[in-house]
C-alpha cells in the first residue's frame, strides 16, 4: 500500500473513531496571542498520528453590503483558488497527496477552514494556511471560476431542491433590520455586479491575522509547532483597516408574521420560527433542550404525536439556530398526503401549548440531560471537532475553556427553565409562520384573492 493510501486510510478511521476514553476527559489546551494579533491555541494529543490544522476567521454573512451579499460564501471557495506560491487547482492537490483531508465552511457568524493530515505534515498546513491569510491568489480568472461555482451550488442546493428555499424564506421574513436578513449563500447578483477592486478590500478588510483564530489539534510537539507558526504567521502584518460590525438591534417582534410560499414541491410544509436569545446565555440552553424533546429521536414529541399518532406529518422536526447574536428557534413540518396545512399547523401549535401549560416528565428530563451529554462527548471525538469547538468558544465568547464547562451550562437547566421559556418565546407575538406550498396552489390562491366568496 502507497503511504499516501495508508494515512488516508488511517485519517478516515482516526476522525471517526479517535478516542472513546479521551472524549470524556478534560481536554488540555495552551493559548497565546501574536503581536500581531492573531490568536493561537494548541490542543496536543499523541492518540493517533494525525494533526488539525484550522483557521477560524470572524467574518460571515452578516459583515456584508446588503448590495453584496454572498461575499463570505463567496470568498469560502474563493481562497481555495491558490496564492502567490501555490499554482492554481494545487491547494487541493498538496493535501490530498499528502494523504490529508480538507474542508471549509461558512454562517451567518464565521468563516471556517481546516485541513487533517498525517502528524509529520503539520508544516504543510501551517504554511497553506499562512499563504491563505497573506497571499491568496484574488484575480479575474479565479474570480470568474468561482462565481460559476458558486452560483451552480445555489442551483443544485437551493433553486433545485425540495424545500430547499424554507431558510432563505425564514430569514428574509424573521428578520427587519439585524443583517441576518440574508442567508450565507447570498444573492447571485450582486455576486455578478462585483468588481475584482470590492473583493480585494473585502479580503484586506476581513482576512487579516487580528481578525482569526488559529487552533491545532493532535499529535505534535508544542515547542517545535510554536517554532513553525513563528516561521510562517510572525511576518504577516496587522490589518490596517478597521472590522466593521453590525451595531443595529433586531426590534422586538410585536405581532405574528405570516408568509405563504410556493415552490417546487408536491407536499405543503409549516415552518414556526421563534425569536431566541442568542448563544451563551441560560435561556438558550434551555431552548436547545426544548428543541431536543421536540424532535430529537423517536420517543420525541412531534413524532410520537404529529407523526406517528395523529399521522398529520410524514416529518416534524425542530432545531435551534443559535448564532453570535439572538436567532431563531425553528419547527417544521411536512405534510402527510390529504392533510391541509391549517391542520399541520394547529397540531403543531397544540404540542407547543401542552407544553407551556403542562411543562416536561421527569423522564424527558433525563432523557434530555443524557442526550446533551453524548451530545457535548461526540463532538469532541473529532481531532477537527475538538479544532472547531476551540476557535468557536474563542470567537464568540472569548473562552476557549467552555470546550470543558460548557456541559455545566446544561445541566443547570430546570424543567421549570424549559417551561418558562416555552412560555416566554414561544408565542404568538413572537413567530414567523410559512405556510411552505406547491406551486400549483399558486393560481387557485391567487383567483381566490381575486374572486372572494359573497355572503
């Protein structure tokens, strides 16, 4: 077996199975900060002969132009294009080669970058992303190939997908001034309208040491690491140009907002989409356990009763969206075939109330207290995960150290919290309801509106 394949081999077993015993230990870690300003922690782990390397830069779709949404999708595929020395199509190329795996991803909060290689690879990484942050490669022809990239994923992702237009469809809705308005994806548009001179000072403005964190993860040695990052981040300058941030606040919703959309689909959906406090704070962990009993497995609430018993949904879910700044907690359903979407609606409703007039069992409690515990373990079994949640805790809540504590946050949790929060964001005044319909009800909706019923 070539090397290459062997580490491959070896990397795709390491990330799914790294360390049962070390998932539920303390996970040691060091941290410093470069001149520079750019941040750095070091989790070392000799468990497997892998290494994380990852960059995690505070810049995400809310930092746009509401002229120019899209740019940190945009630059998420953009900065895969090469720099200076590395040629173009290569970046992929070197860590694959070197029997590596890697990624990038982007929200409304942040953009993330990561590549998992053989320990003795570590360089590479470090040096890859180094060239990211100072050199990348920003020019016509890059720019021209990933426009048609970007614009074909919203094709096949969003455009040509069932129900794939429900968060687009939310947040255009949910939100009047907080710049969550948009999704990551953005409009393709503005996209096209966009000169090589805006890329440019999007990347000087965002994609600058002072505004990142970079995080490690595996098997190295710290002396030597701190050597190479020294070597490839000590020369890349601080950014000059100040990191705008929104400072507008989302008004308090006051009344029920209702939205019908029509698109490609044979079976009408309801979204309910709640106001939430945003992350780190009491009330929303509680709400993430209310999410949980919702949905979560087949004992859940929507299942047992909208699914299975009632047989008003082929699928009912609910999911929380917890970002940098207050977001939306969210239920969906899907219509079971003849069920009409008032109904869906109302029984999704009903579950809602019952359990702002009736609170949780002792059971669910449990249920939902060990649900966050495996949970919280599983995320930190990944030498990438443990990457992720470092740069995450540092970024938005300037503790690294909650990839430990965090735990604690739900297990302070009541039943009482988990009641009086049902009660107090799951309400009328504060929802978005999207009836989500087929686009041949379109026609009979609108002759309706235009022919109403006499008395």
């Amino acid at each position: 077996m070539k090397r290459s394949a062997f580490f491959s081999l070896l990397l795709g077993v390491a990330i799914l199975t790294t360390g049962t015993q070390r998932a539920a230990a303390k996970i040691n870690y060091t941290e410093y900060t470069m001149p520079n300003g750019l941040h750095v922690i070091l989790h070392e782990d000799h468990s497997t002969p892998i290494v994380a390397v990852s960059v995690m830069y505070h810049v995400g779709s809310k930092n746009e132009d509401p002229k120019r949404t899209g740019f940190a999708h945009f630059f998420e595929h953009l900065l895969f294009e090469g720099s200076e020395n590395i040629e173009r199509g290569e970046y992929m190329k070197l860590v694959q080669s070197a029997g590596g795996q890697l990624n990038a991803n982007t929200t409304q909060d942040r953009t993330f970058y990561y590549e998992v290689l053989p320990s003795n690879q570590l360089e590479l990484a470090l040096w890859m992303e180094s060239e990211r942050m100072l050199h990348a490669k920003i020019d016509d022809a890059g720019v021209e190939t990933q426009r048609k990239v970007v614009k074909e994923e919203k094709k096949q992702r969003y455009d040509n997908t069932p129900y794939g237009q429900f968060v687009n469809v939310i947040f255009e809705n949910a939100y009047t001034v907080y710049p969550y308005m948009w999704s990551p994806i953005g409009k393709e548009q503005y996209i096209d309208m966009a000169t090589l001179d805006e890329f440019m000072e999007f990347y000087k403005t965002f994609y600058v040491p002072n505004n990142a964190v970079l995080v490690i993860a595996g098997d190295f040695s710290p002396e030597q690491t701190k050597q190479l990052i020294n070597k490839y981040y000590k020369d890349i300058p601080k950014g000059t140009k100040p990191i705008p941030r929104p400072t507008v606040v989302e008004p308090k919703q006051t009344a029920e907002k209702r939205v019908d959309f029509y698109d490609n689909v044979q079976l009408p959906g309801v979204i309910l989409a709640y106001h939430m406090p945003k992350m780190g704070t009491h009330d929303y962990y509680a709400i993430q356990l209310l999410t949980q009993l919702m949905s979560q497995g087949k004992s859940s609430r929507f299942q047992k009763e909208v699914v299975d018993k009632q047989r008003k949904a082929i699928q009912a879910g609910a999911f929380d969206l917890g970002n940098e700044e207050p977001g939306l907690a969210i239920m969906l359903g899907i219509a079971n075939m003849g069920v009409e979407v008032d109904d869906l609606e109302k029984t999704m409703l009903a579950e809602i109330e019952k359990l702002k007039k009736e609170g949780i069992t002792d059971e669910e409690y449990s249920k939902l207290q060990n649900q966050a515990e495996n949970d919280f373990i599983n995320q930190n079994r990944k030498m990438v995960g443990i990457a992720g949640n470092l740069a995450t805790y540092y970024t938005f809540q300037g503790d690294a150290n909650l990839i430990n504590t965090e735990l604690d946050q739900y297990r302070k949790v009541t039943k009482d919290d988990i009641k009086r929060v049902a009660n107090q964001y799951f309400t009328k005044e504060n929802r978005l309801v999207v009836h989500y319909l087929p686009k041949s009800e379109e026609n009979k909706s609108q002759e309706s509106a235009n022919n109403p019923r006499k008395n």
